[in-house]
C-alpha cells in the first residue's frame, strides 16, 4: 500500500479551460499536477500495475460545499502523470471521504492493489 499527503486538488470546474475549440488543463491544474508530481518524485516509487483500489481523506481548506466527486478527476490524473501507476482506468474501486477543515487543505490518498473477483 502507498500513503500520500497532497495538497487539497482543483475542483474539475476548475481543473480545465476552454480555447477555442481545444479543452486544456487550467493554470492552476498544471500547478497542482507540478506539486503532485514533485512530492511523488521525492518517493521514488515505481509505477503501480494491475486492478487498484483508491481511498481519499479530503480535508478541505474551508467548510464550503463541495461535490467531492469533482476532486477525484483532478487528482487521478496528477497520480498518473506523476506515474504512480500508469493508466487511472486501473482504478477499479475507489471512496472519498470528507474530513475536518484544515488550513489550506489536504488530501490523503490511499492506494493498493485490488484482486477483483468478477
């Protein structure tokens, strides 16, 4: 199993920006993909392979609404440019879990192999 600490992720509303007739990822997508993929670099990790299981600790930076499943987009593609694993579609199982507020936010991310039985 690996354990990470990351910065508190951009809601997919604001994850990505329209140009023209091209959808890119949003300045500040490519700094909270920057951040992801220095701490994971930091780690050393290999690249995971097969079936995966995900859980998220989100402990966001105030008590404004969220839609969590908004911050999940955002942060499955920075674990795959950061190449913890190689294809976020290997997330077969995942939850996400709202926490306590803390000053500018975090997510803890829990992944693991996961022997699917179907």
């Amino acid at each position: 199993m690996i354990e990470l600490e990351l910065p508190f992720p951009p809601s997919v509303n604001h994850y990505y920006r329209r140009v023209g007739r091209r959808v890119l990822i949003s300045r500040e997508g490519r700094k909270f993909r920057e951040r992801v993929c220095a701490l994971v670099a930091d780690l050393g990790l290999r690249p995971m392979s097969g079936p995966l299981q995900v859980e998220i600790l989100a402990y966001p930076p105030n008590g404004q609404e969220r839609d969590y499943d908004n911050i999940e987009k955002a942060l499955f593609d920075a674990l795959q440019h950061a190449r913890v694993y190689h294809k976020d579609s290997q997330v077969k199982k995942h939850s996400t879990e709202e926490c306590t507020c803390v000053p500018g936010g975090m997510v803890i991310v829990r992944i693991e192999a996961r022997q699917c039985s179907r």
